[in-house]
C-alpha cells in the first residue's frame, strides 16, 4: 500500500501544517478549503513557515541560502490549492482538519466516501472525536484510522496513529509510515477519549483555568508556575490561548455530553464566557492573554 498522494481538508491552524510537512516528506498534496479566502490565508502561512525554516537551516549551517531557496520552491511545489473537492478522487490518503464538529466531519466523510477511489485511506485529525464514528459514516470502516498532529504542526514531533476494531492492520501501518515520513515519532493509540495525549493535557488545561477561575492565582503565576516548576515550554493558560479557546470547549463539550460520569472532564465558566464574546485565544487576538500576531502582549 503506497502512499504519494495526499489530500488535506481544511487549511487552518491545523490543516496547514499538515499540508507542509507531508509536502517537507516528498508527498504530492492537495490542500482543499470550503472557502477561497481561507486557502489563501493558509497557503500563505505555509510559505511564512518555510522560508522560516529555510532561513534557520542556513543560519545553522546546513543548507547554502541556495539550497535553502531550492528547498522551498520544490517542496511548495509539491502543493497544489483547491476548492473543488473533485480534485480530493485519486488521492492515496485524505486527512481531515475541518472544524471540531462530529456532525460536520461524519457527513463530509460520508461525501468523501462516494468520490474518492475505493483504495484510499481515510483519516481524521480530531483531537477529541470517536473514530469509530466517522469511519462508519465514510462507508469504509475497515479503511480509516486518527491521525492526530500537534500544534504547530511544523514543530512538534509527534503524531498519534490510532486504530479501530475495523482498522486493517496494513492501513494503520501505511499511516504510521506517512506519519514519520512527515517527520513525526508515531505512537499508536486506541479509539479512546483524546487518545493519549489529549486525555493527560486537556484536564490539566481545565484545572488550570478552574484554578484562575478561583482566584487561586494569576495567570501569570500559574503559567510561570508550570514553566519554571516543570520545564514546560509554556503554561497552560498561554497553551489554552494556542491550540483555540472554541477548539478547546468543543473538545470538552463532546466529553461531558458522552462521559458525564468523568470527573476529569469539566467546562469552566470563563471557558464558555470568552468562547460566548469571540475571545478565542491566538488566533483572535484575545483569549486569556492578548496577542499581537504570533507574539502574547
Ligand atoms: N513554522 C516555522 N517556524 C516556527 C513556527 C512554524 N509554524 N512556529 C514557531 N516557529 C519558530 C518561531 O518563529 C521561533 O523562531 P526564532 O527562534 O527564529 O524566533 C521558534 O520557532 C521558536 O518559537 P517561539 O519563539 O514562538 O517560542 P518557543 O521557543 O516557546 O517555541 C513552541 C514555540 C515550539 C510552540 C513551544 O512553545 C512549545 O513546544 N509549546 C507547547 C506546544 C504544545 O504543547 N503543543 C501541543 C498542543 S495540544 C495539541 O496540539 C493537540 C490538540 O488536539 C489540541
Ligand atoms: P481551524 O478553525 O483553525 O481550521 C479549520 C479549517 O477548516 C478552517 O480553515 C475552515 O475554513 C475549514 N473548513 C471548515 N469546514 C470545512 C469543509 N467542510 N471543507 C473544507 N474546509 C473546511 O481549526 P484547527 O485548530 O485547525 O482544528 C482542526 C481540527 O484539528 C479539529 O478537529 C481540531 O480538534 C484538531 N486539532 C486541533 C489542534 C489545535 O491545537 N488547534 C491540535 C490538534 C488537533
């Protein structure tokens, strides 16, 4: 089972580091939004991202400014942007990365199920959805697994491949494949609430607001806490901000709606208030912290 085309659904916070690191790992790729302004927006991050990249190589030493320059053109090269979904027919894998909606993502699988060819593998970048669901709603359970990069993409080293009872073992290792081919230590997971990752880190991000809730501490404090107490690269409320206050309540609403006897799983007031004023952390501009651009105030 070889993989070298790739179909990426959504270009946003997610979708588009997805696009670049398959693209980074020789695979053709096609980058499909719903809305042209969006592609736009997440094409234009990739080459941000890249010639980033590129300038880092060389100031390392291990790219020429040619090679670096070489290196960016062909890999945005192995990117091709669209908005008709028909272009999605002959992909060997398609990655979705739309919005955190089960609704949404089960009928766009039971779309992508009729116009893609039969051999493709489906997979779903959810952070928090059953599997299970979405494969049965794509008519080809035995084809469809998770496959659940970090943000960002870019920089974060790993990804979760995760199984179903229906998943064929020869799917899940031609993801697995894709995923360190993109760079990536792939761990395996099981179709379980936030599979490994998101189950330990979501709580912790949801304690650490009930305790700024509280009063307990500031912001700050608790952020700095965690950094300089723990190593952590950056405290759960500057994290929050990162990865989308709606992303996050989404994840929590499923949760509690399904798991409602798991006291791990709780949404906070402030939660909901900040989702309730368009406060949406980074990407906003606003949510626990102010941004300016990819920089907290
Ligand atoms: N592409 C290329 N370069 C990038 C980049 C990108 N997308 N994003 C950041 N960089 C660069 C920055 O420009 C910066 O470059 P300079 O040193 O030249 O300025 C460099 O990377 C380091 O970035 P920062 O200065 O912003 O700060 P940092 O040292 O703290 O590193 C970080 C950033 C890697 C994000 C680090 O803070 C980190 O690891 N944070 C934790 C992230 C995390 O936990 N992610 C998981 C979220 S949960 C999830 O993803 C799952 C889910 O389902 C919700
Ligand atoms: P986002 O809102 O930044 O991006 C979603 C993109 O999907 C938007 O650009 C939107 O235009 C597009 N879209 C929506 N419906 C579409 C459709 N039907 N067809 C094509 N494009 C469509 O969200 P995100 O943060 O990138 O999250 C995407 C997925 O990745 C979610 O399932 C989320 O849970 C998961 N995830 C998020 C993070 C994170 O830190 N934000 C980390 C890992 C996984």
């Amino acid at each position: 089972m070889q993989i070298k085309k790739v179909g990426v659904i959504g270009c946003g916070l997610m979708g588009h580091g997805i696009v670049q690191v398959a693209a980074q790992g020789g695979f053709q790729v096609v980058a499909f939004e719903a809305d042209a302004g969006a592609l736009q927006k997440g094409l234009g991050r990739i080459e941000g991202s890249l010639s980033k990249l590129a300038g880092k190589n060389v100031e390392k030493g291990k790219m020429t400014e040619d090679q670096a320059a070489e290196w960016v053109r062909t890999t945005r090269a192995q990117i091709h942007g669209s908005t008709d979904m028909a272009d999605l027919k002959d992909c060997d894998l398609v990655v979705e990365a739309i919005i955190e909606n089960l609704e949404i993502k089960k009928s766009l699988f039971g779309e992508l199920g009729q116009l893609v060819k039969d051999s493709a593998i489906f997979a779903s970048n959810t952070s928090s959805f059953p599997i299970r669901e979405m494969a049965q709603a794509s008519g080809r359970p035995d084809r469809f697994v998770g496959l659940h990069f970090f943000n960002p993409v870019q920089l974060m080293r790993l990804v979760e491949v995760v199984r179903t009872d229906k998943t064929q073992p020869e799917v899940f290792d031609a993801a697995r494949r894709f995923g360190e081919a993109c760079g990536k230590t792939a761990v395996a997971c099981k179709d379980t609430p936030g599979f490994v990752v998101n189950r330990l880190l979501v709580p912790y991000m949801v304690q650490a607001i009930l305790m700024l809730d509280r009063g307990d501490a500031s912001k700050e404090d608790i952020d700095a806490a965690m950094q300089f107490g723990c190593g952590y690269p950056m405290g759960p409320l500057t994290l929050t901000d990162y990865v989308g206050l709606d992303t996050t309540l989404a994840i929590l609403e499923g949760w509690v709606e399904n798991y409602p006897d798991e006291p791990a799983f709780k949404i906070p007031a402030s939660l909901r208030e900040k989702v309730r004023a368009g406060k949406l952390g980074r990407k906003t501009g606003e949510g626990y912290y102010k941004w300016e651009g990819d920089k907290k105030q």
